[in-house]
C-alpha cells in the first residue's frame, strides 16, 4: 500500500470512529472519562501515522493523544495489543528487553490493537478517551462497519 492508500484507509477509519463516537459518549461514564476529547492514532508497518482528535479542548486533547500513540507504537513495536502484551511479558511467554520497551513504559492500558487491512498488510490502530473496553470498541466497531481493516485478534 502506497502512501496515498495509507492515508485514505486511515482517514475514512478515522471518519468511521466519528460517526461511532456521539453513541459512546452518550453513556455519561464514558463522556466522564476526558469529556467527549479522544483520539485515534492509525499506523502502518513503514511506521507513517494519521491521528484524528475528537473534541473541543486542546489541553485534553494533548493529553490524550499522548495516550493513543503511546498505544501505538507499542504495538507497532511488540506486534501485540495493548494489555495483551503486558501479559505476555508477565507471564515470561515474550522478553520484553528485545522490544526496547522497558516495564516503566509499558502503557498496560486496552485502546491499541494489532490489525491488518483487507489485503493483508499491517496495520496498528489505537483509541483513546473513553474507558479501554469501549476504546477497543469503536475500534472493533469501524472494522465491522467498513470491512477494509480487521483486527487481528491474539
């Protein structure tokens, strides 16, 4: 996938998440949680990268984007999902040292997921402002509704 394709999947994923995200946020627990500022951050194996924020309040914003690449690019590193990596390293079943990340900045949280597109390349998308089931959810959610990415589930 050239850069152009990249940009376009990303960014009708990134439209997709908007069209999702008014539902989730109508549940007041998840609107709580940064007040309605989430981000997507979507990347390809080359590492080139689309965030999407979501929102009114930069501040937030910010904060949570720093949240959402965090997700990101471990999983563009590790090749596992976020919490899913974490447990594995816990669990000896993967050393954490040949992925550079050491245990301080893993992020341990759910929202960033191992996916690939309909034709079969990498892609990593990460969520994040709401609690982390719902994170993975809206996520999971795009990938049904648009059927040009799938999550790669671990």
């Amino acid at each position: 996938m050239n850069i152009l394709e990249f940009q376009s999947l990303a960014n009708s994923i990134a439209d997709e998440v908007g069209r999702l995200l008014p539902g989730v946020l109508a549940v007041p627990e998840e609107m709580q949680i940064a007040n309605g500022n989430c981000v997507l951050c979507v990347m390809n194996a080359a590492g080139d990268s689309i965030v999407r924020m979501y929102g009114s309040n930069p501040v937030r914003q910010r904060q949570i984007a720093q949240v959402a690449t965090k997700k990101a690019l471990q999983v563009w590193r590790t090749g596992y999902a976020t919490g899913a990596y974490e447990k594995r390293v816990y669990n000896d079943e993967v050393n954490a040292e040949e992925f550079g990340i050491p245990h301080p900045e893993f992020i341990g949280w759910l929202g960033g997921l191992e996916a690939k597109t309909a034709s079969g390349e990498r892609l990593i998308v990460a969520f994040s402002g709401v609690r982390g089931e719902q994170d993975q959810g809206i996520l999971r959610a795009a990938a049904t509704n648009l059927k040009t990415f799938s999550i790669v589930e671990q």
